[in-house]
C-alpha cells in the first residue's frame, strides 16, 4: 500500500523561540512517519498571531496549494489544533484533505489501542475532538474515505448527527466508569497485599518498554516509533536485596498532547498518581530532551503526582555525542541493554527507597518463617544472621512507613 504524500504547515507566534518551534516540526514530521505518511515538505510562516479564520495568511497558502499540485500530495497537516472554521476554510481552499496535530495524534492512538478499554478511550477523545466541528465541515466530511486521521469512529459515525455522537459519548463514559471502579479496586487489593509500585514514565519513544522488558523479562512491543506503548502493563520486580515491587510500563508523553486525550485517558494515568515511585526515562542523546523533559514534569503536575519520590534514568547513553551534563539529581546513566547499567539503577532506587523508608533492627525466631520472608520480600534486608546462642535471626533493613508489618517490626518501640 502507497504512503500518503504530506505538507506540514507551520505558524511560529511571537511567543515561541526558534528552538522550541523547530522541535514541534520535527516531532510533527515523527508522528506523520509513525501514521504511515511521508512528510515532502514543511511551510512554515512567522506571525504576531495565527489566523483566526485561515491559520497562516493567504499568500502562504497559496505556495501550499502549489506545493500540492506539483507534489501530488494526499494530506496536509496543521502544527496546531485548528477550529471548525478553520478546517473548513483551508479544506475548501486546498480542495485536499487537512488535519491537525491533534487529530493525528489521536489518529495514532487509535491504531495502537489494543485493549477494549484503550479503544474506549482513544474513541471518546476522538468523538469529544470531534463534536464541535461537525457543522459545516463540507468538503472535508466527503472526503473521509480513509487513510490518516480517519481511524477511529470511521466515517459512519462521523456523518451522524450531534445527538447520536453525544449519545456514544454518554454510553463511553459509563462503560468507561466501570472500568475505572475494577482498576480502583484492583490497586486497592495490591496495596492491601503490601505491594510497592514503580511507575515508569517519560516522553515517548525514550526507552520505557525496552527497560521494562530488560527489568521483567517480559516480552512486550518494542518500536523505534511514537506511542508504541499505549496500554498500561504491570509485571513483578525483584531486587538485588530480595524486595519485591509491582512495576508499571505507561503511555509516552508529548508535547501540545490534545485535552480531550489527556482527559480521556486520565483512569489510565491514575496508575502514575498511585505510584510509590517514578521512575523518569530520558533519552539523553536527543537533542530537545530539555524540553522533553519539562513536558514530563508539566504533566506530572497536572496528575498531582510531581512530588512521588523519584530517578532520573538518562537512557541512550551509547548513542550520546560530547560531554553528557543532567539536568537533574538523583539520577543514573545508562544503556537500556547493558545489564551492569540496570544493576546500578535498581542499586540507586534501593538508596532512595531507604531516605524514604525507616531503619530497623529485629530479633525473629525461626518459627516466625512466614514474617522473615515477608520482610524480605518487602522490605530492603541489609542483614541477615541466625544467632546460636539465642536461637533468633538478627534482620537488619529499612522498611516503608506505611507498611503492614510496620507495627511488628517496632513493637514496643512507640513507632507503630
């Protein structure tokens, strides 16, 4: 099957720097390549403001619709969220197909949810993008006979009126709410279970899966594409020490992520909120991995979850070029395939842990078998020694604050 043939057009306003729009064209070129297009050409226009009723000006979309022309392109796509009239006025001018980065964006979730949940989701962020620009889209809703930014609801759904769409929406968010209840009550039972969670979170395309994979021995999808991880997965993590935590691989971030995505997918992310621990993945040989990562900490703010205890983990180090300087502490530098790197972070997340966590020392008789194994499973045992003459194991470590057998460990010690 033949790519689509793309033009990208570009508004760069007064209140972005050159860095900062130049790195929203290349990820834009990214998630096209990752729809299954090929990007041709980028047009680009500097302005005070964009264009309330056409984007960019009309000179500038006039070298678009040339560009078309001599290019034979199938798609244009707007580095910005347009409006109905917006999309209506440059898809009657172009008389070709043009979405914006959100659509595309939701295009590309839409083909990787694999899940009926994921599916769930992407279609509610999709119909709820979708909704307030329904009337009077014209040209554009005829010409929706497939390709990129037309996975999804499909073209049926798409053609209906307002109140079957809010009607889907409605039956959606309540299939929806379910879901949200059983993962609720799924964290709930791993929490009573004394389990630890590990959230591992970062810009798309920065590792996670191939780390998560390394850590769990897990066979999961791994792509050198946008968004290849979309649907949570949780596997057992052993440390070096013997402690045991839950380890949770999420969806990539992204800069101008659209609301109604972020909103859509919100139960999904709660898995980052409820996490003991986040684990950041950076690829440290991207060029823009400063604004990578502050897109990260933006969205992390937004879950109420940027002050869960956490490592900075700059991965990609074989592919760095010059002096590596990180932006931020605590953190490891590694190579997502080297195991000596992976063994020096789980190393460094134990040394956080025990900042976090309370010292103890405790005498255990042999009979206790089942709290020994307990403590080793659960919390970072430094010693270990059976005593002869007292017939005890001596246990020394750091557990959690909040855990279980927290009130065992320091029983008449006023710590309970």
């Amino acid at each position: 099957m033949a790519k689509e043939k793309i033009i990208i057009i570009a508004v760069k306003t007064l209140d972005q720097d050159n860095e900062q729009f130049a790195s929203t064209i290349d990820e834009l070129r990214s998630l096209g390549r990752t729809a299954g297009g090929t990007v041709e050409k980028t047009v680009t226009q500097n302005m005070n403001r964009i264009h309330p009723a056409t984007y960019m000006g009309t000179g500038k979309l006039s070298e678009v619709k040339r560009a078309i022309d001599k290019l034979d392109i199938d798609l244009v796509i707007a580095n910005d969220e347009l409006s109905q009239s917006q999309l209506r006025n440059i898809g009657d001018y172009l008389n070709v197909r043009i979405i914006d980065r959100s659509q595309l964006i939701l295009d590309i979730f839409a083909m990787r949810a694999k899940t009926k949940d994921g599916k769930l989701q992407v279609e509610l962020a999709q119909l709820e993008y979708l909704l307030p620009r329904l009337q009077g889209q014209g040209t554009q809703l005829s010409r929706l006979g497939g390709g990129i930014g037309t996975r999804g609801p499909g073209e049926t759904k798409l053609e209906t009126d307002r109140r079957h769409i809010r009607r889907r929406i409605t039956d959606i968010k309540r299939r929806l709410e379910q879901a949200v209840k059983q993962r609720d009550q799924y964290r709930k039972r791993r929490k009573m279970r004394d389990t630890y969670q590990i959230a591992l979170v970062g810009y798309t395309n920065t590792g996670k899966s191939t780390i998560f994979n390394q850590l769990t021995d897990a066979d999961y999808l791994e792509e050198d594409k946008l968004f290849a991880t979309l649907d949570p997965l949780t596997r057992k993590l052993k440390f070096p020490s013997g402690f045991e935590a839950l380890i949770t691989d999420t969806v990539g971030f992204l800069q101008k992520l659209p609301t109604s995505l972020i909103a859509a997918f919100r139960s999904t992310l709660e898995e980052v909120a409820d996490a003991d621990f986040i684990l950041h993945v950076v690829d440290a040989s991207h060029s823009d991995q400063e604004q990578q990562q502050d897109t990260v900490f933006e969205l992390l703010k937004e879950l109420e979850a940027e002050r869960i205890p956490s490592l900075m983990v700059y991965n990609k180090k074989d592919k760095i070029e010059g002096a590596f300087l990180p932006m931020y502490h605590p953190h490891v530098l590694i190579s997502a395939y080297e195991q000596k790197d992976l063994d020096n972070m789980l190393f460094e997340m134990e040394k956080i842990f025990k900042e976090h966590w309370l010292p103890y020392a405790i005498s255990v008789s042999p009979v206790e078998e089942k709290n020994i194994q307990r403590l080793i499973r659960g919390s970072i045992v430094e010693e270990q020694e059976f005593d002869p003459d007292t017939n005890q194991y001596m246990i020394k470590g750091y557990i959690r604050k909040d855990h279980p057998l927290k009130s065992y460990v320091f029983k008449g010690e006023g710590k309970e």
